[in-house]
C-alpha cells in the first residue's frame, strides 16, 4: 500500500472529496432515518466502491464514516467501531480491485455485517434477536454497497475521463 508521504496533492483532494461525500450522504440518510438502527441502508455506503479504483477513497471513507457517525450523534464506541468496519472493507475492496467490482464489494458488507450488530447490541442494547440484526444489517448493507456501489462502479468503469485520471 502507498504511505502517506507518497500522496500526492490530488491523492489527498480525493480523499478529503470522498469524506465530505460520505459525510453528506449518510446525513441525508439520517434525515431519511436509514442511517442507523437495526434497520439501516446509508446511501454514503454505496460510495464503498471507490477503494476499487483509487486508494485514497481507503482513508476518504474512513474519516467520513468517523465524521458522519459523530455529526449524526452516534455513540463514541459506534463512532470508532464503524470507522474500523470501513477502514477493513476499504482496505479489502481495494485489495479485490483486480477482481469483478461486485467481487470487490464483498468486503464492506461482511465487516458491516460482523461488526455493527455488535455494536447495535452491546452499545445501543438493541433488543431485536441477534440472528435478526446480522440479517437486517446485511440486506441493508447488500442494497447500499453491492446495489447501489455496484452499480455506481459500472457507472464510473464507463467514464474513460474518470478511469485515466483517478490515480493520477
């Protein structure tokens, strides 16, 4: 992976973009009251697609998860515990980008779906089963990366513009 002393003015311009997307989305999300809870589809999640063009979207989504969960009131657990679940499938879609772009999308789901029921149950007591909560957060995060992100990827592969100049 690419360390930070190697980002280029651009590099840190995109993450700081993806951020402040991510961020927006998930308040629309919130006003829409999709963007938490056991039952949760944030439009910002769809945005888990970009690792598989460019590394930055790895930190860019990452501190917009951070930012988001703090702007919309979340638990300082669920505000760090979220983050890592997006740094995790950040690193892994970026690491799958070789791979089909739904392929690469894998990730964000399974460490959502591992991750935020934990969260929903030990941080927010959330009294739904526990089978359940695994079940809604994973159909919720199916729609918002795989769906949408996916989706939004075949979008951004058609867009020689965006192919040729994301890395550069």
């Amino acid at each position: 992976m690419k360390k930070i002393k190697n980002f280029s003015v651009l590099q840190i311009v995109s993450a700081a973009v993806i951020a402040g997307l991510y961020v927006a989305l998930t308040y629309v999300s919130s006003l829409l009251g999709l963007a938490s809870g056991a039952i949760q589809v944030r439009l910002s999640e769809a945005l888990t697609v970009l690792p598989y063009f460019t590394f930055s979207a790895v930190p860019g989504l990452t501190v917009g998860c951070l930012l988001a969960n703090w702007l919309t009131g979340c638990a300082v657990p669920d505000i760090f515990l979220g983050s890592l679940a997006t740094l995790i499938g950040a690193i892994f879609t970026y690491l799958l980008r070789k791979q089909n772009v739904f392929v690469s999308l894998i990730p964000p789901v399974v460490s959502n779906a591992i991750i935020v029921p934990l969260v929903l149950v030990f941080v927010y007591q959330e009294t739904m089963a526990y089978p359940l909560i695994v079940l809604t957060v994973t159909l919720g995060e199916i729609i918002s990366c795989v769906i949408l992100g996916g989706l939004l990827g075949l979008a951004l592969k058609k867009n020689k513009w965006f192919v040729n100049n994301i890395n550069k």
